[in-house]
C-alpha cells in the first residue's frame, strides 16, 4: 500500500502547489485529474486487500481521510 500512500500524498502536495496552478491552470487541472485517475485504479487494484474503512474513503474520493488512515495504520504498527 506503500505505492497508495504515494499517490495520494502526491495529490496533496499537487493541490497545495498553488505557484503551478497561477503559472498554468489547465495544466494543473489534467495533473490533478492524470493522479485522482492512478488513485482510482490503484484503488481498484488493491479493493480485495483493503481494510474496509479505506475502501470507504477511497470509494467515497476521501483521499485525505484515506491518507490519515494509512498514516494513522503506519503508526499503530511501528
């Protein structure tokens, strides 16, 4: 789920660069919809595995929520 967390983190940080999106908007929208679309299909990837809550928030396009839980699961297990 390693690749999971990238993804989502990368869309994150993607909405936080405000400097791309005023320096090309359209860009910075097909990048945001280029990285919800590999969450997507990593989500898909993986349903079988996932703890139901994060199928939940994946499904339900909670990716902030999914990014906590997962960070929130690292921590319980370390």
């Amino acid at each position: 789920m390693n690749h999971l967390r990238t993804l989502l983190q990368r869309r994150i940080d993607l909405i936080a660069d405000h400097a791309f999106r005023d320096r090309d908007a359209a860009a910075h929208l097909e990048a945001l919809k280029n990285i919800s679309e590999e969450i997507m299909a990593e989500h898909q990837r993986l349903r079988a595995q996932l703890p139901p809550r994060l199928n939940h928030f994946l499904t339900q396009a909670s990716f902030s929520k999914a990014l906590e839980y997962l960070d929130s699961s690292e921590d319980s297990t370390r």
